[in-house]
C-alpha cells in the first residue's frame, strides 16, 4: 500500500516537470488562411458520396385523452371515466395488488389534475343484508380513499360515499355481476 | 287512548289530503248498555270464539254509503281475522240469511245456527256534514250488546271506520292492542324517476307509507335521489330516514303531516355522513350509524340535534341499531369477530356483548314488550331468513321459510308481527307475518319495497 503510493507521487513529480518543460513561449497568434472553398461539382475532379436527403420521421401526437379530459365536461368524464375502479373479495375491504394498480394509475391522474374533487363510491354485491351492506360500502370507499392518501393525493379531495347494494353495476345474479359489483367506484364531482 | 285516538285522527287528515276520513271515535257514543262492560264474548271452551261480520246497513241509499257500507265490514272481517283471536266466519256462508235492515232486529237465531259466538251488526248513514257509521257488537247466544260505537267523519276513507272498531274490540274483548290504525312505511322505487346528477343512470327511492294491511300507499318524500331506512318516531307524526340528497348520507327528521322542511339532528356532511336511524322508545333521542371517525360506529343525538355522543368504539363495522324497550339497551350489527352478528349493550354503549354466533346475521330489530326479542335477518344458504332471539331462553327460532330472501325485520307495536322484505315474489317486496310463522302476506305490489317499519 505504502509502496504503491510512492510510486504514484514520483509519476506525477516526473508528469509535472514533462508539462514544465514543454511550457516555454507560447506561440505567436497569426492569421491563417481560411480553408479552400469546397470543389464546385463543375470541376473534374471524382465526386464524393451523395449528400444524404433528410426526412423527418413523423412522432405520434401525445396521447390526445389528456387534453380531453380537461375540456370535457362532468357528465361525460363520468360516463366513460378515466379512473379504473379498484374491485373486492367478498365481504372483504383489503385491497389486493390489481386493487393497488389501479389506485396506482389513479392518482396519476389526479395528480395530473390537481383541481379535481373525486368521490369514491363504495359498493357490494346484492349477498349480504342491505344495512350491513352500507356499511361494507363505506369501508371500501374509505380503504381506497386511504390508499390514494398514502400515494400523496390530498385527502381533501376525496369524498366517500356508500350505496350498499343499491346501485348494482350489473344486473345478474351470479360471480361474475357480483364480482364486478364489489368496487369502490370513482366519480369526479367538480373540475 | 282517547288522546292517541284524536291526535292519530288528526294526523290522518292532515295527511291526506287523499283520505281525509276522520271519524270522531266515541265522541257520538250512545249511552252503554247495561252489563256491555263486562261481556266477554266466548267459544267453545279450548277454541275461539266465532266471530261473523255481515255487510254494514246503508241507511241512506246512495251508492256511496252503500259502497261503504260493504268496504267497512270487510276490513273489519279481514282486521279481526289479522290477529288470530277470534274465528272469522267466512262470509260467503252468510247468505243463506237474511240481510238485517235495522241494528235493532237481527235474526239471531240463524247467525246462532251458523255457529256465530259474536255478531258485529252496523249501520252507515249519510249525513250533513258527512257520515255517521254505528258499531254493535252483540252476544249470539244472549243477544246483549257487548259494545256499540258511534264514528262521524267523511267517507274519504271508509276503511279507517273498521280500523278503529277492530282496535276497539280488541281492547274491549281481549285487552289486546290491536295494530288496524298502524302504518308502515318503506322505501319504494315504483316511479321510476331517476337520480338528479352527474353519472350512471340510476333510479331513485323515495319513502311511502300504507295502511298495516298495504291499503292507501302515499308517497311522502320527493327527493331526486334515495331516501331510505325510514323510522316512525314515537308519536307517529314524523318519520326519520336516511336520503342521499346532499350526495351523501344524512338522517332526516320530517314532519309528515305538516310539509315543514326536514330538520336533520345529526348535521351530516361530507365528512360525517349519518344512517341508519333508529328513535328511542320515548321519542327523545336517535341512535344511528356514522363514518365521522372514519369507521362506522354507533352514536346517539337528541332529536333536537344537541347531546351527540359516541356509544361504540372499535375498528369493525357497528352499524343498524335498535333499542330495546326499556330504553335502557342497544342491539346492533357488528363484525369484530370476523363476521356480522347481533351484539347488545347498555345505552350508554358500555358492556357490549354478542348474542349471535352465525353466518352471518343483521338489522336487528328489539321486540315491544310483553316480548323480549330481537329479530334479525340470518343467512340461511345462498339467502336470508328471519330469525327471532329469545332472551329468556337464549336461544333464536327461524319464523320464514327460506323461500327467497328475507331482510330487514320491524316489529308491530304489540309485537305479534314482523313485516319484512322479501324476494319470495320476484322483485323486493314487503311482508307481514306472525311470529309464529304463520299468517304471511304481501303487501306490496307497485316497482321494488324495502326497508319496513311499523308505526306505534
């Protein structure tokens, strides 16, 4: 170690007294010629390669939604909304890793329109009793709503509100509509 | 009972506007006959007593008062028959007798053959101001008079003059109170309005309520929105229900028979969204569900909004209380053992404890006294029933069928029915039914019915 760093002092010792020596008079600033313009075509002499013609490469337009979204109105945002709803196990209110993306994609949203006001929705399947089920309803809404809170939306613009079952997304009676009814659903209730 | 009479009467014509009958019960009341107080109309010793109730004399012979004259004994046989004191002769069997023509000369002999223990005989008179209706329940076997009534009021609503002579007879013959003059109310989608606001489409429910039996259903909220959970408060002059009208849930108090704007006790907002409620027995204060504490729990308010406190406090769902009715408990629905189940506790919220241990159980309802119950929804396969818990024997009694599914319990005021609502039929319905099981009926028809409650 010792001896590896001598080693590395007496190089640049050496370097320094290289640079010294080369250093004596700088040289005199002269006007040089410019270069010799460049051989017109009509001359004979072997043509180079062809100049290259340049196109430019057409970019696909930001995604045009972006700019939508803010010009549209209310009702129509919500009718084909933007955000993805976040989905539920039976009487269950833990929102699993899909669940979590989709809040994910959620927030960018909102923070990419930071004067929107959201109300989540929370929403079961037609299973359990109907007062219970305003309650399961409210859960849901308030476990999303405390997940987007911890991705740094501000809790002020999340609203909750609970239906129960009262306002099923689909109509059947069966896993498939129950599984898409058990949803924390998003509305933008102002812009 | 003469004050609950008059100030029910009151509200009845207050409210309709549609109605608008208004029978001064007793207030015509010809002098008692001797001996009516004590005469106990009986059957055959171990079975009721048979009751028969011809159509009513229309003394005037228009086509109303002869209208009504049918109508009043026909609720009156069906208000008898609801509460399974007395056998109801069928009245197609009356025709083999003659129809009286006078409250005063009734062939008694032949109602006697036909097995009648008890014979209710009256008359409808048109009158200036409207109609007088008499009432005359007479003892087959003695021909003495056991009670007799006089009513005046209008002929809007004919049924009422049978409502109350049924309660009266109850109370006279067998100390019962009887539930004719009770009313429900519910939640019914049946004129498919749809939601104010941004959105899906999406129906509205508003509250109505009816006749015990599902006669006279009358809307009485006009919200754009859903307005559920109604709770008749004591004196039965205003109905406390949840409604979505601000975008969020609030309880609203309104006076029902006076259009004045609805007062709501728990102040709700955004932030402190309020359902659920449920009056205490003495009208004063409203238990209820709320998200303020950003869980639901329950809370009990004065009806004048002031005196808000906390009865629970635990991270699981407490929801849908009822009080018991002293007063002096609460039941409600609770999760904090993984599932919903009954659980009770003082009302001051200390010393909870669960009194279930099912699937999955909710909308506990507690029993008037003499009773002391909760009823309860209980999963029972892919649905619901209702179940009863018995405090005495500590042990709970399936009352429906499994037929369907069967929610949302309320008890009658004498306690010895439960309407519900069921999908029996279809669509969401409401039912009554005995507590012993027996005695189901429909009475709702028009769009989806929910969320029962019976008045005092």
């Amino acid at each position: 170690m010792t001896q590896r760093r001598t080693v590395v002092v007496v190089a640049m010792v050496a370097l320094m007294m290289v640079g010294a020596c080369g250093k004596k008079k700088p040289p005199v600033a002269r006007p040089t010629l410019p270069p010799p313009p460049p051989p017109s075509s009509s001359t004979n002499r072997t043509p180079g390669p062809p100049e290259p013609v340049k196109e430019p490469v057409p970019v696909p337009a930001e995604p045009i939604t972006s700019d939508t979204l803010a010009s549209t109105d209310i009702d129509t945002l919500n009718k084909n909304s933007p955000f993805q709803p976040v989905f539920f196990a039976y009487d269950e209110d833990v929102i699993d890793a899909v669940g979590q993306q989709a809040l994910g994609h959620d927030a960018e949203l909102m923070k990419k329109y930071p004067t929107w006001i959201v109300t989540i929705e929370g929403h079961s399947d037609e299973r359990g009793t109907a007062e219970y089920n305003l309650a399961l309803g409210e859960r849901r809404a308030l476990a999303a709503r405390n997940y987007l809170v911890s991705l740094g939306i501000p809790a002020d613009r999340l609203r909750t509100v609970s239906y129960g079952k009262e306002f099923p997304f689909e109509p059947g009676h069966d896993e498939t509509s129950w599984s898409k009814n058990r949803r924390a659903h998003f509305v933008v209730t102002s812009k | 009972m003469r004050t609950l009479t008059t100030s029910m009467i009151a509200a009845s014509v207050a409210l309709t506007l549609a109605q608008g009958a208004q029978p001064s019960a007793g207030s015509q009341e010809p002098p008692r006959q001797q001996g009516e107080v004590s005469i106990s109309i009986t059957g055959p010793p171990g079975l009721p007593p048979k009751y028969a109730v011809p159509d009513f004399i229309a003394l005037t012979n228009d086509a109303e008062t002869v209208a009504a004259a049918k109508t009043i004994s026909q609720v009156l046989w069906d208000d008898l028959d609801f509460e399974r004191e007395f056998y109801l002769i069928s009245r197609d069997t009356y025709r083999t007798i003659p129809p009286a023509t006078s409250i005063d000369q009734v062939p008694l002999d032949q109602w006697k053959q036909l097995g009648a223990d008890g014979l209710i005989i009256g008359t409808v008179r048109k009158t200036a101001s409207g109609v007088a209706v008499q009432v005359r329940l007479i003892e087959v076997a003695s021909g003495r008079t056991a009670l007799a009534k006089e009513y005046s009021g209008t002929l809007k609503n004919p049924r009422l003059y049978a409502h109350t002579a049924s309660d009266e007879i109850h109370q006279q013959q067998r100390n019962l109170r009887g539930v004719a003059r009770t009313k429900l109310a519910f939640t019914s989608d049946r004129d498919g309005e749809r939601m104010k606001g941004p959105v899906i489409d999406r129906g509205i429910s508003n509250i109505y309520i009816s006749d015990y039996d599902g006669a006279n259903q009358t809307r009485v909220t006009v919200s754009r929105s859903l307005d559920i959970t109604p709770a008749w408060s004591p004196d039965r002059n205003s109905i406390a229900y949840t409604s979505y009208r601000s975008d969020f849930p609030d309880i609203l108090i309104q006076f029902i028979y006076e259009g004045k704007v609805p007062f709501k006790p728990a102040a709700g907002s955004s932030e402190k969204q309020n359902f659920l409620p449920a009056w205490s027995p003495d009208g004063t204060q409203l238990a209820f569900t709320t998200n303020r504490d950003h869980n639901n729990e329950i809370y009990v308010v004065n009806r004048d909004g002031t005196n808000l406190r906390r009865l629970t406090n635990h991270p699981a769902i407490d929801v849908t209380p009822t009080w018991s009715p002293t007063g002096n408990q609460i039941a409600f629905t609770s999760d904090r053992t993984g599932s919903p189940q009954i659980w009770i506790m003082n009302a001051d919220g200390s010393e909870p404890q669960r009194i279930t241990n099912e699937g999955f159980c909710d909308r506990p309802t507690w029993s008037p006294a003499p009773f002391n119950e909760i009823a309860y929804a209980s999963r029972n396969g892919a649905g619901f029933d209702i179940k009863v818990f018995d405090f005495a024997s500590r042990t709970s009694k399936t009352i429906t069928d499994g037929i369907g599914s069967n929610e949302s319990p309320a008890f009658s005021p004498n306690g010895r029915h439960i309407a519900f609502t069921s999908t029996r039929a279809g669509k969401e319905q409401i039912f009554l039914i005995d507590r012993d099981g027996k005695n189901l009926r429909q009475v709702t028809r028009a769009g989806m019915n929910r969320y029962p409650n019976w008045s005092q």
